[in-house]
C-alpha cells in the first residue's frame, strides 16, 4: 500500500500547474495553484501564474492526466500503521502518518467503546494533542450509546444507555473538540442525548441501531445530522419497512458515512448510496490499526481482531473495521460507476461540511487552507501537501 511524498506548504509559497484541478464539483483543464504561508490564495488555468518560492509541474511529477484535488477528510477511523487510536498520543501520530501518506491531510479520531473513565481520559488528551498536531480535526464516540444487537466490533457489556450526565460528562473532557458522537436513538433518552450532544457543539450520528422509520425521522428532527457507516449495524432495508439508510438518504439534512472497500459495502451498493444521496456522501475508512501493516492479530478496543487478506473480523465474525485508505475508497468508488467529481467531493468537501468545517477545507479556493493532493491518472497518490492550523468558523 504505497503513499505519496508528504510535505509541508505552512511557509513561503508553492505553485502546482499543469494538473487537471478536481475540486468543488467540477474540473478545470490545465489549472495551477497558489498557496502561500499555508493557505490558499489564487488559483487559475493556463501559465498566468507568478513565481514562487516553490514550483511543481504536475505532469513530470505525477504524470500525464495528474490531477490535483483536495486533501482528503477522513471523519471516522481507529488507526492504520499497527498503532490504535485509543492507546495515546504515540499512536495516533503513527496511525495519521500512514493515513496522510494516502491523502488524508485531516482526520477525526474515532475511539471505539470503552468505561466512561477511559472515554473521557481518551478525548482530554486528544484535545491535548490537537494543540500539537493541526491535522488532528478532534475525536468522535464511537459508542458507548449503541444497540446491543447491531453491536459489530464494541465490547457489549461496556454498552449504556445515554443517560444525561454521562453525555454531559464525556463532552467536557473534550472541552469543544468532540466532532461527532454515534449513538442509536431508540435508546431510552436517545433523542433527548441527541439534543444534548448537538447543543455541546458535536454533530449526532445515528449508527448501531434498530431504528425503524419513525424513530429516524424523530432522531433527525432532534437534529442528527450523520449516519454511522451506511449499512453496516443498522436494521437493513426491507420493501415494507425502509430502515435507517433509506430514511437518512431521504432527508436533505443527513450526510451518509460509506466505507468503499467492496468488504463492507458491494459495488452496487456504493453506487447506490452516491445516486440515492446525492452531494450527501461521505466516504471514511473505519480503518483500524492493521490498515497499511500486515496481516496478523490486533486489539480493537477490548476485543481481539483477525486480520486475514486485508479483512478484519473479531472472534465472533463480526467485521472489526477496515484496512482501508482514502486513496482506495477512491479508486474503489470510480470503479463502482461514481463520478470523479462526485467522488472527490466525498473525500472532501461533504465530510469536511459534515463536521462543520467546510469553512477551512473541502475544497481548493482562496482563503482555505493549503491541504492537497497530487495524483496520478490511475488515482493513485504521488505528492501530499498540509497547510497549518484551519481558521475557526
């Protein structure tokens, strides 16, 4: 699984032409970009472009059809490179090294269910460590507000009902750094959670869940506003009762999480998502500690995984994560018949909207911040740039 070069365009000036740009739903033909001192500042087509302290001609560095585009926003991963996210600060250097070599210049922490103690000690030192690494976009709960029943990869005696003070109590530990917080809204107290988590500043997540339609309506009225890994732990689809999918894709105001590996989620169904949701896509990893390691034998949280050609399962044969990176999903997802644009902006902009802060990234324009990616024509990855810290909304 190899990456591209990372570098760093926090200082001085940079210009990338010659690519064909992908960014905000459409491309532009021969495009350059300027970024300086960690930002973007102008961007055009053709060699109207002025010297910089640093030029890269997209062709001779990634090819003939290299595209730049966005760096990548992963809203919800566990690790990559043999390290967890929920064993410290260590590891989750670790893990993003290996995931922004793939493309994902930001990334939320994804903490897999664990005590209440150990949630709240886990998203105080992300916060901590947000102060030192500005890629770090804050973590998401992941649990432990979850159906017993659509548990996946969570330990199920560490699974609660979302009574108020332990809501309250684990977004204080994140002091306004917890992104986003999954819970299954027919849980007693599910909706009033909801409300709690959307007024602390964190986005809701529907995932883990029996809901039926009712409930999901209810849950996205309360202002939910994601949906946990489409498909995946959530009561299915059924011609008389629609489930959570379609209920959420139905819903403007709902942003679908889809894990493009052709393990979780089939071809057809990845391209199912893209035309019932249009614009409304996120495409994420869940990628745990083996993705870009080897086969063999991990932790996920409590639980053991089995890691067998690329596919991780615990004991039980519940699919524990994935081993995935963005730059696959990518791939994975124009193979399945998504469009380019569609598809970048998946990787992008509507994951960076579905955190709140589309203000910062998401896209290639002036004023945002410097994250890129140089690919090849076969969308594979061969220049990383990160900008500094995004500006607050």
């Amino acid at each position: 699984m190899a990456g591209g070069v990372t570098e760093s365009s926090i200082a001085g000036s940079l210009v990338v032409h010659g690519a064909r740009l992908v960014s905000g739903g459409s491309i532009t033909e021969d495009a350059w970009v300027r970024f300086d001192d960690g930002r973007v500042t102008a961007l055009g087509a053709g060699t109207d472009w002025t010297p910089a302290d640093r030029v890269v001609d997209a062709a001779e560095t990634a090819g003939p059809g290299a595209l730049l585009v966005p760096g990548f926003v992963d809203i919800h991963g566990h690790g990559g490179g043999g390290a967890a996210f929920d064993d410290g600060a260590d590891a989750i250097r670790t893990a993003r090294a290996v995931h922004r070599a793939h493309g994902t210049t930001r990334a939320v922490v994804s903490l897999v269910t664990a005590t209440l103690d150990e949630l709240a000690e886990r998203a105080a030192a992300i916060a901590d460590l947000m102060e030192e690494e500005p890629d770090l976009l804050g973590s998401h709960l992941e649990g432990p507000f979850l159906d017993p029943g659509h548990k996946g990869a969570h330990s199920p005696d560490l699974l609660r009902e979302p009574e108020a003070a332990d809501v309250e109590r684990l977004l204080a530990a994140g002091r306004g750094t917890i992104r986003q917080v999954t819970i299954a809204p027919e849980l007693p107290g599910g909706l009033e959670a909801i409300r709690r988590i959307v007024a602390g500043g964190a986005a809701a997540a529907v995932g883990h869940t029996d809901a039926d339609d009712d409930t999901m309506r209810a849950a996205f009225d309360a202002g939910a506003t994601i949906l946990t890994h489409a498909f995946n732990a959530m009561r299915p689809v059924h011609h008389r009762e629609p489930g959570p999918v379609l209920t959420a894709a139905a819903d403007p105001r709902v942003v679908l999480e889809a894990i493009a590996d052709n393990i979780h989620l089939h071809p057809h169904v990845i391209k199912l998502v893209f035309d019932e949701a249009p614009g409304r896509v996120a495409l994420v990893t869940d990628a745990m500690a083996a993705a870009g390691s080897a086969d063999g034998d991990y932790m996920l949280g409590a639980l053991h995984v089995t890691v067998r050609d690329g596919v991780a399962r615990v004991d039980s044969g519940s699919i524990a994560g994935s081993t995935l990176t963005q730059d696959v999903a990518l791939r994975r997802a124009v193979e399945a018949g998504v469009p380019l644009t569609e598809a970048i902006r998946a990787l992008t902009e509507t994951p960076a909207r579905a955190i709140g802060v589309g203000h910062a990234l998401g896209a290639l324009a002036p004023g945002l911040t410097a994250d890129a990616v140089l690919l090849t024509s076969d969308l594979d990855v061969a220049r990383v740039w990160t900008g500094g810290p995004i500006a607050r909304g």
